[in-house]
C-alpha cells in the first residue's frame, strides 16, 4: 500500500466517524420530540428513561468528537509502516 493510499484510507475512517457522530445528533433530535411526546402522556418512567440513554449518547458523542479532532489533526504527519518494509525489498 502506497503512502497516498494509506492516508486516503485514514481519511476515510475520519469521514465515517463524522458520519456516526451526524447520525448521533439525528437521533438526539428524534428523542427530544420524544420526549415532548411523552411529556404530553404524563410518562415519566420512560421520560427517565429517554434521558438516561440521551446522556449516554451525549458523552459518546463528544468521545468521538474529541477522538477525531485530536487525530485528524495529526494526520498530516501521517501513519505509515512502509519505512520499516524498505529493508525487506532488498
């Protein structure tokens, strides 16, 4: 694999974690109009409920936020193995 391809694929998985984190707050959405929902119904268990799992998708969220700017910051430098390969195509 050629450094380009490398860094292209790295890339990748930082377009896919954006993607996951896009559709987190989609999901947040829906459950806020949920929750407006179950307001209306008096339902306070699953109000409860909803809350708990909005929070635990809210501090995953940020993980991955703060994963994918520390990283994707320091792509530039690249990750590659091929330095260490050099020696065996000789």
């Amino acid at each position: 694999m050629s450094r380009r391809e490398a860094m292209i694929r790295f890339e990748q998985r930082f377009a896919l974690l954006r993607e996951v984190i896009a559709g987190y707050r989609i999901q947040l959405q829906k459950m806020e109009q949920e929750v407006v929902e179950l307001f209306a119904t008096n339902q306070l268990s699953a109000i409860s409920a909803c809350m708990s799992e909005r929070q635990r998708i809210v501090s995953l969220m940020n993980r991955l936020e703060q994963f994918v700017r520390k990283w994707e910051s320091g792509a530039d430098t690249g990750i590659t193995h091929e330095p260490k390969r050099e020696h065996l195509n000789t």
